[in-house]
C-alpha cells in the first residue's frame, strides 16, 4: 500500500509540475479533447479559404454588380416588391443634388421604404442628434475633438510624438468648415478629404446625416451669443 | 494505522487457508481505490475544462497591435471599441478592422514604423494580414454580437479587460454553462447602454446592479433563450 501511495504521490506531482494549473498562459492552441464538429468546413466571416488565391472566405463582388440592399438585410434583398431606396433617393446617398451641387439643407426623403412605396420623411430630431452624437464621439471626436475644435487625442499625441500629424487636423470650428453646406460635409465623412480617410465604410447614410446634424449643433453651442445662454446655465460657465 | 492493521491480521482462532497479510487486503485496496479516485476526480476537475484548456491562450499576432495603449476610456488614446470593430452593434460578427481602419490614423502617424510593415503592405496590396483568433466556440454555437450589445451586454462579460492586456489573451471560459450563467440571471450583468464600451464600469453596489438589471430586463423585454435553438442549428 505504501509503496503504491508513493507511485501516486510521485504521479500526481508529476502531471502538476508537467499541467500547471488553471490561469497560466500560453502561445499554444488550445487542446480539444473531443473535437466532434467544433471545426467545419465552411465558410465564415473573415475566415481563411486556400481555395482562393487571395485566402479569404468573402468574394468581392463581380464587376459590375448592381447593389440590392446588404448582407445585413437579407430578407429584403430577395423580396419579390424590392426597391432599391438608394436609387429612388440618390442625393441622400451621394449628398449631392440632381446638378452635383452639395445640398444646402438636410434631404427631405429618407431611405426608409413606406408601405406604398413612397419614401419616408426625413427628420432632424433629437433621436437623429442622439445618433449623431454617439457616431461622433467614437468616429469623429478621436481627431476633431469632443468640442469639434480640432483638439481630439491625435493632436494631443502628436503634439507627445513631434508628429506632422497635429497640422492636418481640421478645426470645425472654423468659419470656412462652417460655411460648408451640409451636403459637402456629408461628402467628407463618406469619402475623406486631404489627410482625413473615408468613413463611408463605418457610418450609413443615415448616420453620416446624424453627425452632420450633431456637429452643426456642435457649431452653433461653441458660437453662441451671450445673450441667448440661460442665466442659470451663464452662471456656471466660466 | 498500524494497530488497525494488527488488528485486521491477529491470529485467527481457527487455522486459515489464506496468509495472514490477506486478511487486511480488502481494506487496503479500499483505501488505495479512494485516494486514487479523489486524485482523479481533483485532475478532471482541474484539467478537463475551459479553464484550464483555452483561458489564457496568447497566441502572438502577426501585427503586435497593443490593446491597452489604444482602446478603452482608461487607455492612452480612449479609442472606443467600437472604432475599430466597428460592426459589432449591427451584425451578428465582431469584425477584426481592416487594414485601412489602421490607416486611418496610421497614415499620418509613423506610417514607417517596422512594426506597421504588414499593415502598410495591407492597405497597399489588399493581401490579408493573418490574425489569429483567440475567441473561439465551437462552430455549432451561433453567438450574435450586435443582439447582446445592443442590449446592455457589455464586451467584458465575455472578453475581459482587453482594454488592460498589451497581447490579448482569452479570459473567461466561454464554455456552454459560462453562458446559461448570464442568459439564467441577466440582470447580474446587464448595465446602460452608454456603458457598453467601458470596460471598466461596475454598478455602485452589487444590490444596485441586481436593481437596475432588473429593470433593464423589464424594460427591454430580455428573455435570453435557455433551449437548445436558442445558440445551436
């Protein structure tokens, strides 16, 4: 008996020395024990594929694809009475009018389909500003800052690291970003400008027309006339 | 012991076929089978599970992108989560950013760095860069992103304080009972949706967080799904 309770001391402190115990880290895959259709062969998001010479599970599309609807939809994209929104409704898509003129104002029709096949109003309200903001604090506040002044972390670092960087960086407060019509600002966010990369691929149309709404009202808080803030609301602003 | 022993082997009174030593056998054997079985049952218990075989699994990235620098309100720069994996809240997959997310403000900041090399062949040649992945479940398990952060599940529940890690690395177990924990008691987790990204929040006090979990899971009519359906197809 004793001999045997040593082999199993032996043993176990063996396995413990050779296991670790839970918590510690490693570069190594983890291990399946039963590993029964854990891993299938089929396609996923982002997932690798040797097939393709590029080694990626998505295909782009073919040249000269026509869009109907997104791969977020799909119901709608086989729907017998589909149409196409962006089509009947270009200038929300494009921020541009019938002539390529930036529009002035916020597009009248959204992209939302009504039963009847009209196109849905489009409202700048306070649920279009709440969307905007929450868009614009994490897309937009990075580099232009929570304000819109141009002060976001990139300058801040720049500023850190000696970077060019803190040159480029856009001040929206500035009388020429506020002479923009809305269209154009629409334009910038879905397709760059100068430094600044397109953000078409992270915000829909609809979103992109939230931060223009939300970062007008950016504008108009940091140009407020004193005579029009609150007295209680004066009071407290230094 | 001993005198147990003795006392399992004394003279019988009658003469005995077997050796002596066999009259205590039956109870050593006993012995040794229950201390073999808690040693057994202390290793599967141990070993045998997620959180021995996948929490903490590290692998090296092909591109060493720092988590704790970038992301998170506590970080350097306080990215949002969501600026880089940017489709969580709209699609059923959290998306590793492309190459030109990178870009965005790597173009401008050191885009010659050698760390940046790949990413920068990347955005040049639209060639992949091959992450790995450390989040795994198994691909019978349909887990939709946007439908728990758009519902005050935040990403710590399951991915930790990523926003702490320099090499992310798995955290929790992310096996089946891991997730009937949350979808049996969601008001233990659920928290407001302006909170999602910040990793780091925590209600005032565990009474507090029951509260206005339970509210939540009123007020957004949260039933998490317990059957089988709910996450296997």
């Amino acid at each position: 008996m004793s001999r045997y309770l040593a082999f199993l001391a032996v043993a176990t402190l063996a396995l413990v020395s050779f296991l670790g115990f839970q918590g510690k880290t490693s570069k190594d895959t983890p291990v399946m024990v039963f590993d029964d259709m854990d891993y299938q062969a089929k396609y996923k998001p982002q997932g690798e594929n040797r097939f393709f010479a590029d080694g990626r599970d998505a295909r782009p599309p073919v040249a000269g694809t026509v869009a109907r609807g997104d791969g977020l939809a799909p119901l709608t994209v086989f729907a017998a009475d589909y149409r196409r929104a962006e089509s009947l409704n270009p200038s929300f898509v494009t921020g541009k009018d019938a002539t390529g003129a930036f529009l002035a104002a916020f597009p009248a029709k959204s992209l939302a389909l009504l039963p009847g096949g009209e196109l849905a109003p489009f409202r700048v309200d306070a649920r279009l500003l709440e969307l905007g903001r929450a868009k614009y604090q994490v897309y937009c506040a990075v580099c232009h800052g929570a304000a819109a002044d141009g002060n976001g972390i990139m300058k801040v670092r720049s500023a850190v690291e000696g970077d060019a960087a803190i040159a480029t960086i856009a001040n929206l407060q500035a009388p020429l970003f506020r002479a923009y019509p809305h269209g154009q600002i629409y334009d910038v966010i879905a397709n760059g400008k100068n430094t600044m990369q397109p953000y078409g691929d992270k915000l829909s149309p609809e979103e992109r027309w939230a931060v223009v709404a939300y970062l007008r009202a950016l504008q108009l808080s940091q140009a407020m006339p004193a005579d029009l803030v609150p007295a209680a609301v004066k009071a407290t602003v230094k | 012991m001993r005198k147990l022993l003795a006392f399992l082997n004394r003279p019988a009174s009658r003469g005995n076929f077997a050796p002596r030593a066999a009259n205590s056998a039956p109870f050593k054997i006993l012995v040794c089978l229950l201390i073999t079985g808690v040693v057994v049952v202390a290793a599967v218990n141990e070993y045998a599970t997620n959180k021995y075989l996948n929490v903490g699994y590290t692998p090296d990235q092909p591109v060493a992108f720092d988590h704790s620098f970038h992301a998170g309100p506590d970080s350097v720069l306080g990215l949002d989560c969501r600026y880089c994996h940017n489709f969580v809240e709209k699609s059923p997959h959290s998306n590793v950013p492309t190459a030109n997310t990178c870009w965005n403000c790597h173009s401008i900041v050191k885009p010659d760095s050698p760390a940046l090399a790949l990413v920068k062949k990347s955005v040049e040649t639209g060639e992949a860069i091959r992450w790995v992945k450390v989040h795994k479940v198994p691909d019978y398990v349909y887990f939709p992103h946007s439908v728990h952060v758009n519902r005050g599940v935040s990403c710590v529940e399951c991915h930790g304080r990523i926003d702490q890690q320099v090499v992310v690395g798995q955290q929790k177990s992310l096996n089946m009972s891991f997730c009937l924990d949350c979808h049996r008691n969601p008001e233990q987790v659920l928290r407001p949706l302006d909170k999602i990204t910040d990793l780091g929040y925590k209600a005032a006090t565990p009474a507090d967080q029951v509260k206005q979990g339970t509210k939540f899971v009123h007020d957004w009519k949260i039933n998490p799904p317990q059957s089988c359906s709910g996450c296997h197809r």
